[in-house]
C-alpha cells in the first residue's frame, strides 16, 4: 500500500497557540484545566479547558476583520491549520489544490443559542447568523481564510469527528483523489454541549483523573489541530521532509448505546484491531498509547479491558490520556491527540496521566507516571471514541 | 470499478416508500411542507417510536426497507449525509436552555441531538460494528457519505453498504432561513432516502455508480476538467453522457435532498427511462459542487 506521509501539523487548545506550547505544558505536567473565564454559564464552577484567548483576541491572531461573520470554532480552526501549512511549507493559493476534511458538531451553535430567540423576533438584526449555524459553514471559513482548496468535506462522529476526518482525508489520497489532504477538526465550548453533557451527569466538579479508581468524570475542553497528510510522491515532487508516517487506522461501531460504551468495549477492541492490521504491525510494536481516557467511569473501564485484550493483559504499552491537559475537546480530540501523539514520538517521551494516585482493581495496567519511555518510540496509537459508539483509532510511526 | 444500488427507499412529501411519484406527483403550492410519514409500527415499536424524533423513525424505516428488499442484514457500512442533523430534537434542547435555564434540562433530547444519532441509531437496531461515519457538509452531505462509501470499495475493504441521506425542516428554522432569503421562492422540504450499495449486482439492481467527486468553488473550467477526465477513464465519451432535470422541484429544498436526484435516476434506469449513461451535478450555493457518474446496470 502506498505511504502517506504528515508533513505538518497545527494545534490551539487550553495549553496555548502552537506546538511549542503544547510541548512544554506536556513535559512541564501543567493541566489548561481551570475555571470558566470565557463562556457564561451558570455551571462555572465546573472546571472546563478554555482556550486562553477571548474571541476578539482570537479574531486578531487569526486576522478575521471585525466586521466578518465567524465563529470562535473557525477562529480556533483558521489558527491551527496555519501552523500547519507552514510546518507543511504550503501555499494553498499555488498550484497544490489541497483537500479540507475537518470534523466539529458544535459548528457555530454558539452563535446560535445566543441569537436564536432574536431570529425568531420581526428584528432582523442577527438573523444572519443563522447562515453560520451548520457545521459545514465552519469548514468553508476556514478554508476560505486561505483559499485555493480544490474540496472540502465536514464530518460529524461526535467525539471521534477529527479522527474520522483523517480517515477520509488518508483514504483520499490512497484513491489519487488528491496528493495532499489537511485533515482535522475544530470545537469551541458551548452552552449547548455544556448544558447537555451535565445532564448525562458526567462532569467532574474536579479536575479530572483519568484511569484512577476514584475517577468522577470528565472537563469539557475546546481545541483546534489539523494535520497535512501527503502522499510519497507529492513528498517527493516537492523536495520536503516528513515527519512521520500514518501507519494505519481502524473504525468500527460499538452498536450498543447511544451514550454508553460496552462494557467489554468491544468497540473499541474492533477499531483498535482493523488499524494494527491496516498498519501490518503486531501489538508488541505499539510503544505508546494515547487513549480516549475521558476519566468517566464507563469509558476508561471499558477501554481499558479493550486495551488488555489488544495488548494482552500483561503486555499493555504505556497507556496515558491527555484530556487531563486539554479537558475533553470534544469533536477535535481526535485530531489534538493524534498531534499530541506525534509530539511524544518525535521527541520520544511519554506524556504523563496527570492526577493519578488510586490503581483500577479490573485493570491490569496503570498508566504513564514517568516521562522516560522503556524503549525508543516508533510507533504510536490514538483512541477517540464517540457517542452512538463511533470507535476510531489511528496509529503514526516513524520512518 | 462500479458499485451497484441494489435497492433504494424514499419518505417525503410524496407517497412514502413507493414510485408514486413518478406518474402522478403531488404538487404542492406551500413555502414548506413536511413529508408524508410513513407507517412506523412494522419495523418500531410503539414504546421505541415515542422516543425517537421523526428524523430517526424516517431513517430506521427507509434504511430496513433496503435491508428486506436486498437481504443485506449486516451491511459492512454504515453512512450517513445529513446538513443539519436532528433539528427537531435540538430544538427541544435548546429551547428548554434559552427559556427555562440551565437547571432542570433532561439529558434525552441532548443525546438524540448529535449528528451521528442517525447512524449510530441505524448500527444498534442492526447491530452493525462496522464502519460507521456521519457527513455534514452543506448541499453536498449526502455525495461525501457517498464518496467514502465508493471509496471504502475501491479500497476493498467493503462488500456492502447502507448509505443515507436524512435532513428534517422545523417551523422556527424554516422561518429564520425564509427572513435571510434562504429558500429563493423553492418550496422547503426535508430529506429521508436510504440506499443498498453492493459489490455485486443482487436480483434486481437499479443502476451503477462509477464515481463521485466533490469540488470546492469550482470554475466551470474545473468542473469541465474532472468531468473530461472521468469520461476517459470510465471509456465513456462525453457526448453518451445525459443529465436529467433535477427532481428537487417534486421533494422540495434540503440540505441532503440530492439523495432523491440519486434515487429518482436509479428508479428511472431501472425502468429504461433514461439513457444508460447518467451524470448528476448539484450546485449549492456556487460553492460546494458534486458530480456523480452512473450507468445502467
């Protein structure tokens, strides 16, 4: 099979604007969980990963006029996507043509839910914003920012949304759709999301403790990451060096609850097995794994014995979750972890589960409380599982 | 390569579930007009029908209609385009946050409020594992769960498939787009249409897919580009290649609706109503462009 190489990436979350940032929060263990700053929300007691930058501020660093509708998902999304096309060494108005696949769910809601009770009044002031609502929208803005995208496509999988968007955007190029697909997604926090994953009941009123017995919940977050995909001859006809490899990637469907994982997550063990296989790699070859990790009760018990399945239960790589950094981002965790995923590879350590202290009695394996890998990264795996069970898993390796 | 639609099924504002209207459509002179529901209780139950917002009952019984019709109980894929998602259900959610507040909202509408509770639905009932995707890109939803379908069989990783294109209209959304000017005098509609996509032709196929491609704000001159190049590469040339008039007039404006310009061609090569080449182009708003490419079976 042919390779498809990443020669870029971009990230904007609760940890700062770019790679760098995100690098340096990881080894220096500093969460972006914290209290509520931005959104207005009578659950600001609940700790939530904003960004740290207001929409105005966000407007300026991405350089949207202030007269130009947008929303804060495609603010965060412009930013993100260009760091990546720089790392890339990409200009999407010469002759490349890039593909766009970006996944959020929340799309301009938050414009929505502030004006929607205006719309429905003979005032036409705000009406306009109902053109931003969709999800789709917000993936025009981002590439219209840029311009000279050949074609675009949204995807919306809940939790797995970015994860699913790499996975078309990679299948685009092993189609010769396309020789470069930029691929990842976008979620600003929301009233809408907040409100309705409070009343699921499960929000930590602390900050969260992934894969600890006395795990409570998980932290809402917002982020933005997209990553260049590229196939060897593109990498080739234009002289640039690539960073890493996508090895291989599996989706599959829990088909058990709309809200709730299996309890053996056998979901989770299908998606996990199709990318090992797709990637020709054994479970022994997997040095590190980035997992779904939400620190609710369900997930990481479920994903967890998924994992002791894949790996065998004596024999689980490091595991850790990073949504104790970033919250939860939601429809971009995919794309943020996956980037996260790669930022451990490339510089070979392992991102430490922060708040960890109890062991989970049914599960055999704890996760990364040192920073110092056993054995030289090569090969890196990402989890990112949805609502209505969309299961998804990606691997990257080094070449 | 091709893949065949092996069975289709429609819930609109035309008799549901048949071809009635292709010898006598119901007209309608309305700005919006919901579908026709069709009958739920022979693949629901009533307790299951009362939860779910019209949006799923419409996709469960388009998408096991396509299941009895074909066999296919287990499709390798699930996948689904829809433009807004449950409106209905959202609605319901956002509603009781804007005007009641933050503190007694119910967690049910949130939960049937995300996209992919469509094809998440549809896996459950059919306790499907597969490969499960959501599309929700504008006009052009449907043709991106089509593209991945077609692609997950050039991949070989698929032998079948249940591809869907779903959109409901609620009054309070229907009248903010009508205040910007949205519908430009078209009729509003909503969007439920379930294919059978197979490696295999079946016993009785409705007609081919040869390709799909999607474009960003093409040029006539980039549209003209892929086309030429499609039409080579199938060794079709481009004058044996029609396109019919859009059925949108009869099913009415949504944002996936161009699942009926799919099915209303697939029904009509069935039936030899149309030449054997068939190329569909949809347009929305000047921006986002799809082509697909069929042929009689």
């Amino acid at each position: 099979m042919e390779k498809i190489y990443v020669t870029g990436f971009g990230i904007i979350t609760s940890l700062g604007n770019g790679t760098a940032d995100t690098l340096e929060s990881l080894h220096r263990r500093k969460s972006g969980i914290g209290q509520l700053r931005w959104l207005e929300s009578m659950h600001s007691h609940l700790p939530c990963a904003e960004i740290p930058f207001n929409t105005d501020e966000l407007r300026r660093m991405a350089g949207v006029p202030k007269e130009q509708m947008t929303t804060r998902t495609s603010l965060m999304g412009i930013i993100a996507l260009g760091e990546a096309l720089e790392m890339a060494g990409i200009r999407t108005r010469n002759s490349l043509k890039p593909v766009l696949i970006s996944g959020t769910t929340v799309g301009g809601m938050e414009n929505t839910e502030k004006y929607f009770l205006k719309m429905l009044t003979p005032d036409k002031t705000y009406d306009d914003y109902i053109l931003s609502h969709d999800c789709g929208v917000c993936t025009q803005m981002i590439a219209d920012h840029y311009g000279g995208f050949d074609m675009l496509s949204t995807l919306s999988t809940a939790c797995s949304s970015a994860a699913n968007a790499l996975i078309m955007g990679a299948d685009m190029i092993r189609t010769e759709r396309t020789s470069i697909a930029v691929v990842g997604g976008s979620e600003c926090l929301s009233k809408f999301h907040l409100n309705g994953f409070n009343t699921l009941k499960i929000l930590d009123k602390d900050p969260c403790r992934p894969f600890d017995d006395t795990r409570a919940g998980l932290n809402l977050g917002e982020g933005a990451a997209y990553l260049v995909l590229e196939s060897e001859a593109s990498v080739k006809a234009r002289g640039v060096k690539p960073l890493c490899l996508v090895a291989g990637y599996g989706n599959a469907c829990d088909a058990y609850h709309q809200t709730a994982s299996s309890p053996e997550g056998d979901g989770a063990v299908l998606s996990m097995t199709k990318a090992l296989k797709e990637a020709g790699l054994k479970p022994g070859d997997i040095d590190y794994v980035n997992a779904h990790g939400t620190g609710t009760p369900n997930n990481d018990e479920s994903e967890g014995k998924a994992l002791m399945r894949v790996f065998g239960a004596n024999s689980v790589p490091p595991v850790s979750s990073t949504k104790s950094y970033t919250g939860h981002t939601t429809s971009a965790a995919g794309s943020v972890e996956s980037v996260i995923s790669i930022l451990a590879m490339l510089n070979d350590f392992l991102p430490v589960n922060l708040n960890y202290r109890n062991p989970m009695e049914m599960l055999s394996f704890r996760p990364v409380t040192d920073e110092k890998p056993p054995r030289p990264i090569r090969h890196v795996m990402t989890n990112s599982f949805g609502f209505g069970g969309n299961d998804t898993t990606c691997i990257f390796s080094k070449f | 390569m091709a893949v065949y639609i092996q069975a289709a099924a429609q819930i609109s504002v035309q008799n549901p579930l048949c071809d009635d209207w292709l010898e006598n459509p119901i007209s309608y002179d309305v700005p919006f007009h919901r579908s026709i529901e069709a009958d739920y209780k022979r693949f629901l139950d009533p307790v299951t029908s009362r939860r779910m917002g019209k949006i799923l009952k419409r996709a469960i019984t388009t998408s096991m209609t396509v299941v009895e019709a074909t066999g296919i109980r287990e499709p390798d894929a699930i996948i689904v385009g829809t433009g807004l998602g449950c409106l209905e259900t959202t609605e319901k959610f956002l509603m009781a946050m804007l005007e009641e507040g933050e503190e007694f909202l119910q967690p049910t509408n949130f939960i049937n409020s995300t996209h992919n509770t469509i094809s998440s639905h549809i896996a459950v009932h059919l306790k499907c594992t597969g490969y499960n995707s959501t599309y929700v890109h504008l006009g052009v939803s449907f043709e991106s769960a089509l593209l991945d379908a077609f692609m997950q069989f050039q991949l070989g990783r698929i032998k079948s498939a249940l591809v869907g294109g779903f959109d409901e209209m609620i009054p309070n959304y229907f009248h903010v787009l009508d205040k910007v000017g949205f519908w430009k005098g078209k009729m509003a509609g909503e969007t439920a249409v379930s294919f059978m996509l197979a490696d295999t032709p079946g016993k009785n196929p409705m007609a081919c897919i040869n390709e799909v491609i999607l474009l960003h704000d093409p040029t006539k001159e980039r549209i003209e580009k892929a086309i030429n190049e499609t039409t080579n590469r199938l060794g079709i040339s481009r004058e044996d290649w029609s396109t019919p008039p859009s059925v949108k007039p009869i099913f009415g404006e949504s944002f996936s609706n161009h699942a009926y310009d799919v099915y209303a061609a697939a029904v009509k090569m069935q039936h030899s109503l149309l030449p054997d080449n068939v190329l569909l182009v949809n347009n929305y708003m000047d921006s986002e462009t799809s082509l697909i490419f069929m042929t009689k079976c």
